[in-house]
C-alpha cells in the first residue's frame, strides 16, 4: 500500500470551478454547479451520474492496463467471469458459516493446487486463499518462525535472533516480513551472471538460528527459476554434516501456475521432502483478476496450530488463518471459475501460447542489435535485456520513456547488490499480450531506434530519483 500526505496548502484553497451544466446536471439537489473538493468531503450528495463522470474522467489519465509489461498481474479475463465476480463481491469471504459455498469453493481450489503441486497426501494438505503472494509468503513465513521457535525452545536461548536466508532478487514482501517480525534477513548479492540464488550460497549462510530458505520460482527481475531441487539438495547434505534441519518455502508467485503445465518433469514442489509450504498468486499466471493468493502447507506439522484462530461470533466454528479478516468472495469465485473453466489442458495451452510470444518477442529484440538479452522467456515468460556493448548514445532509461509515449509501460531499473551497475527492461507477457500486440510493441521500438541512436548521450537523470519501475 502506498503511504499518502495531506492535502497541500494550494489544493486545500483552490477555488470552486464551475462545471458544464450538461455535464454535471446542474440541479442544486441532483448534481452540481461547480466541481467537487479534491481533499474534503462534499456538504452535501450529488447525483449518481455525476459522481461516475467526475471519478470516471480522472481515471481516464492512469496508464492502459494491457499495455503495461510491467505487472504481473492479470489484466483480461472472460466476460462471464466478471459477471461472476460482480455476483459475488458483496460476500466477506471470512463468513464462512454464511456463505458455505463460496467457502466449499475455496476448499476445492486448496485440493485442486494440492493435487497439482504433488502433495504426498493431499487430505493432510493444508492451505488458505489470501489476497495476494505477499500476504501468502507473510503466513509462510510466520509459520516457518514459529516452527522453529517451537523446536529449539530447549536448545537454544530466547536472545537468540532468527534468521532467513533468500537471494537478493527476492520481491519486496520477504524483506517486510523480516522487518515486521523481527527475522535477520540474509541475502545471497548476485554475482556476475547469477541473478538469483544457488544452492551453495543458501546453504552456507545457514546456522542453528535459520528458520528456512526462500527459494524463487520465476524471480520477478528476470524471469529465471531457482533451482529449488538443488537447494533441497545442499540443505540434506547440510543436514548429514551438522544436524541442521532448515525447511525451504517455495514462493512460486508466477512460476508455480507456470511450471506444472509447461515443466513437468522440473521438480520443484512437495515432491521434495524438504519443501514445507509454496504460494502462488491466482492474480498472476492464476489469470485472476487482482486480488487472490493461495499458500499451502505440506502438513499439520508444517502449520503451528496455535497460528490459527477459531472464533464463533459469525456463527459457527471458523479457524482463520490470515493477516486480513474482512475480503471478498468475488476473486475465490473466479479462480474457481477459471480452474473449471481451463483445466490442465486449457492452462497449459494458455501458457504455452504465452511463453511462445515472449520467446518470440525476445529473438526479434536480440536481434536488433542494440540490446542483449539476460533471459529468453523460455523459464517464466518474462524477460529482461540492457542496451548492447558499444550502446552510448541512450540507455534503458531513455527507451522506457520514449516507449510511455507511445502507450507502452515498459519498467527500467537497476539490479540488486552486487550487480547495481546492470540497469535492464523487462517484459511480463501475460495471457490477452498476442502475437498481434508483441508485433505493434516491436514496430514501436524499431521505430524509435533512429532517434535514439542520434542523441548524443543518455540523458541525465538525477540521483535518488525514482526509476520507472520498483519491485
């Protein structure tokens, strides 16, 4: 959530401007004569119809969804599955008792991901929607504390600060976690051409006080899956030498909607002991519209029980396990909707298509011959290149905001330690970006090139400004 200030001193005295009496229904009691104030609430009620235009016409200026390649998130769904969702946004998905179906829903998607991410035993499997990944990893990694907590109560002393070892490429929400909760965050910095974490850096950073490893499917930097079954492998070593038993969390965010359909045969989920709980985002390669995420636990043991919470003044018995108590229904709906809707075959097909567009749209990029590519959208289909050796007439940041003009959202930004001299774009394909649309993208950037490559540097940019795009 974006931390907001007040009102300024000049929008606090700005003037009443008069409003087009046909466009805002110029009737003292249905609509208004003038416009409303932007940081105190009205004296009064407006009509419907001009409530809509005022808040309508300022929306006109954020930035086209569908051409943004900077979020992840889902941005095209069905008509139906709208429809479905407006039926349904009135319900609290926390009243369980009361909308028993919308919560026999939610059940079924836990068993359908269990199934999918190959639970040893999917009745034992436990798992809860959310509003997003970042809420999903927060439970996680609240329960990875306490496990540990609970298992070292008697060997370690309570001054003792835990810690959690993730490569640096993490998104922003494990860094919050370890903030809030008070977690030593121990961060693998990338190295030459690493961009995430591997295996023999998780383990060497672990100790006695190591409550688990974060290992990424599909880092949001680059596209680039961890190696997870790798990792599992040098913590079961480091297990025989030391006795140390450090779980790993999979945050599959994208990857765990990408790599059961197109990745088979990688191992990455419950089929590795080691593995205690993965999140996913319905949001993202879930083809959900914002907000639904999804975190499962492989078992009871996994999950504290004292973490969850029983109360009955909804009526009936209702354990919860989340950050938020009041959500709506309309999102569980959906990705109910869509897991029926798809199947496995219609998801593997949707995501092929999708991985077939940025491999695509990658090679003819490479191709070009100012850019070199990090990544090829062949793991994620996601993206990330940087101006080619030799390139000094513009860099990234000039492409970025040259592409805005044209419609396109397409994110600039520096890597992490060690590598903050690496600056990059990067582009998400996400279901509805078709070929038609990667083709109008290319045309565009082509087109730019010639001007581009007459200036005669890239042009300044401040330090401590913000870039186009922050994770």
């Amino acid at each position: 959530m974006t931390l907001h200030k007040g009102a300024s001193d000049r929008d606090r005295s700005r003037q009443p401007r008069p409003v087009n009496p046909f466009y805002g229904e110029a009737d003292p009691v249905a609509g208004m004569e003038t416009s409303p104030p932007r940081d105190t609430l009205p004296e009064g009620p407006v009509s419907p119809h001009t409530a809509y235009q005022f808040v309508h016409d300022e929306l006109m200026l954020d930035g086209n969804s569908r051409l943004n390649l900077a979020t992840f998130v889902t941005t095209w769904m069905e008509p139906q599955a709208g429809v479905l969702m407006s039926e349904c946004q009135d319900k609290n998905m926390i009243d369980k008792d009361e909308y028993p179906r919308t919560a026999e829903l939610e059940r079924r998607c836990v068993a359908m991901l269990a199934d999918l991410w190959h639970a040893p035993d999917p009745s034992a499997t436990i798992g809860c929607s959310t509003t997003g990944s970042s809420e999903a990893c927060m439970l996680a990694g609240m329960a990875l504390k306490r496990r540990w907590s609970r298992r070292n109560a008697d060997r370690y002393p309570a001054t003792a600060r835990p810690n959690l070892v993730m490569g640096a490429n993490v998104q922003v929400c494990w860094e919050k976690f370890c903030t809030f909760w008070e977690v030593e965050t121990r961060q693998v910095p990338m190295e030459g051409d690493r961009f995430h974490l591997d295996a023999a850096c998780a383990a060497a950073l672990c100790d006695e006080n190591t409550i688990g490893v974060v290992a990424v499917l599909g880092s949001t930097f680059d596209g680039s899956y961890e190696p997870v079954a790798e990792i599992c492998a040098a913590l079961d070593a480091l297990q025989e030498r030391t006795g140390l038993d450090v779980p790993v969390h999979v945050d599959g965010a994208s990857g765990a909607m990408i790599a059961p359909f197109l990745d088979p045969d990688l191992v990455w989920d419950f089929r590795l002991p080691r593995v205690a709980s993965i999140n996913t985002s319905g949001h993202k390669y879930g083809l959900v519209y914002p907000g639904v995420g999804w975190a499962l636990w492989r078992d009871q043991d996994a999950l504290p029980e004292e973490l969850v919470f029983r109360v009955n003044y909804l009526g009936g018995d209702m354990p919860t396990f989340a950050l938020n108590f009041s959500r709506p229904g309309a999102q569980v709906a959906a990705q109910y909707y869509t897991f029926l809707r798809l199947g496995r075959e219609g998801y593997r097909a949707v995501q092929q298509a999708t991985r077939d567009v940025a491999r695509s749209l990658a090679e003819q990029i490479g191709a070009l011959g100012d850019f070199r590519l990090l990544t090829h959208g062949d793991q994620l289909p996601v993206f990330a290149f940087t101006t080619a050796d030799g390139v000094t007439a513009f860099d990234v940041f000039d492409v970025s905001r040259r592409m805005k003009e044209r419609g396109w959202l397409l994110p600039a930004y520096t890597f992490p330690p060690h590598r903050e001299d690496l600056s990059v774009l990067r582009i998400v394909c996400r279901n509805g970006f078709s070929e038609d649309l990667a083709d109008l993208f290319l045309t565009d950037l082509e087109s730019l090139l010639p001007e581009l490559r007459q200036q005669p540097c890239p042009l300044d940019r401040p330090e401590n400004v913000a870039t186009a795009f922050h994770h």
